[in-house]
C-alpha cells in the first residue's frame, strides 16, 4: 500500500485510511496480489488469526476502486472479503451456522461505524471426508464466509477493515475486546 502519485486522488485517501486501521495483535495483515480484472484500482490484504501458535482462520480484504463508478455496486469503490475458519464438529453441523455468521458481519460493521449499502453473500459449510490411504483423518468442517458491499457516507475505509479484521477473530474464536484490552494466555494447570 505505498503511496503513488499516479493514482486517483480518491484512492490514494481510502489507502491511507486502511493504512491507519487498529487491528488485534492476534491478527497478522500482510498485502497480497489483488485480482487484476476486477478493477482499474485494488489492494488485498491477507489476514491470518494466530491463537496460540496456531492458525485458526484466514482471510482475505480486498479494496476495488473505479472512477467511473458502477451500477452495480452503486458506488465508486467496492470491497470484497472472504474468510475461513475450521469449526469443532458439533458447531458445524448447525443449521443456523450460516445465519450466525452473517450477522457477525453485519454486527461487525454497525459497530465500527462503517457505513454501506449493496451488501451480499454467501456462507459456506465444508465437510472434508478422508479416504485411502487418508482414511485415519478425522473429518473436518470448515465455515466460509465471502462477502462484498459498498462502502458509503462518512465512514473511512479503516472503519471497514478494523470490522472486517474483529469479523476474522470471530471466526478464529477469539471473544470480543474492547479498545485496550489486551487477551491473555489461559494459564496452564500444575499437577
């Protein structure tokens, strides 16, 4: 995300602005190749949530910007997210799992006071069954959740991601924080 004088003004600012986003220490963002055909300008941001030591959820955000606007998305620029997250198996065989993690989204947004509008979805259970010679492998369940909307009004781009990142902790498990509070480690037992 480093500055260019040859982009649009416009983009240049929403840049800035998801440069300036506080995000959880769990959270580790890093830019990644954004699609090329989607928009004249795009950023992506990987994210991987690490509880632990361990990955428990990743992540894509991805800032589309044209100009020119489109109709579709009612607006000059557009992101786009996607995010997955194994589950312990009794979560995902949930029937509301999908419903749940929309409105993690939607929560997610409201309260970082990041506006938008044109917002859809998808939420995705994956069941992996192993055969052969991976028979051994227990059987897994992931939740996949790729979404876009518009952002709008007066909110800055880093409202978008500060939600979109709390949204990735969601899925890693990890509970809510407020601003400055830092989780810690679980303690573990002596015997």
């Amino acid at each position: 995300m480093n500055p260019n004088p040859d982009l649009p003004a416009d983009f240049q600012q929403a840049l800035a602005s998801l440069r300036s986003a506080r995000t959880r220490r769990e959270l580790k963002l890093a830019e990644v190749p954004a699609p090329a055909r989607l928009a004249p300008y795009r950023v992506a941001i990987g994210a991987e949530a690490v509880v632990h030591g361990e990955e428990t959820a990743t992540g894509r955000f991805i800032l589309l910007h044209d100009p020119e606007g489109s109709p579709v998305w009612g607006g000059t620029f557009r992101i786009v997210t996607y995010i997955r997250a194994q589950l312990e198996p009794e979560m995902g065989h949930d029937s509301l799992l999908g419903n749940v993690a929309w409105a993690w989204l939607v929560e997610a947004l409201e309260s970082a006071g990041a506006k938008y509008g044109n917002a859809g979805g998808t939420a995705t259970r994956v069941l992996s069954e192993s055969y052969g010679a991976l028979a051994g492998r227990p059987d897994s369940i992931d939740l996949e959740l790729r979404a876009s909307w518009t952002p709008c009004g007066t909110s800055s781009m880093a409202n978008h991601l500060e939600a979109w990142s709390n949204i990735v902790c969601t899925f890693a498990g990890l509970p809510p924080l407020p601003d400055g509070v830092t989780l810690l480690a679980p303690r573990r037992k002596r015997f």
